[in-house]
C-alpha cells in the first residue's frame, strides 16, 4: 500500500470521509497522526524556517566534532 497524506479544512471532513468509506478496507485504511507526530513536525517546521530564514546555528563538521569530545570527556571521569 501507498500512504498520502492530506490537509483539509474541517468543514469538509464528512465530505472527504464519504468519499473514502466507498472503498473497501482491502483497498484503503484510514491512519490518523498522533500528537506525538503533530509536535515532532511542529518542531522541523520551526527548524525549516530558522534555516530558511538565516536564524538557525548551523556547526561546521570540525565544530561538531569538538562539541562532541568535549561532552565525552566530561563523562569518562
């Protein structure tokens, strides 16, 4: 099976879900988003716009890196 997903203004919800109980459930299958979902695309979508918008921190590898070792570091000890 393929998966769409696809925004639509409340006010046609019954329209859509009429349309879609024509088909049999071998041939379509209704998965709704959890919250979950809805806050992690909130979340890149914010991201998205930072990067778009030049507002976002962005780390060279070599940034990265150095990041890294240190965090490590403090927790050999």
């Amino acid at each position: 099976m393929e998966t769409i997903t696809i925004e639509f203004q409340p006010n046609i919800k019954h329209k859509i879900l009429e349309l879609l109980s024509s088909f049999s459930s071998d041939e379509l299958k209704i998965v709704s988003k959890d919250e979950n979902y809805i806050a992690i695309k909130r979340e890149l979508d914010s991201s998205l716009e930072k990067i778009h918008n030049g507002t976002a921190k962005l780390y060279s590898f070599e940034e990265l890196d150095a990041i890294l070792e240190k965090t490590i570091s403090e927790y050999e000890s």
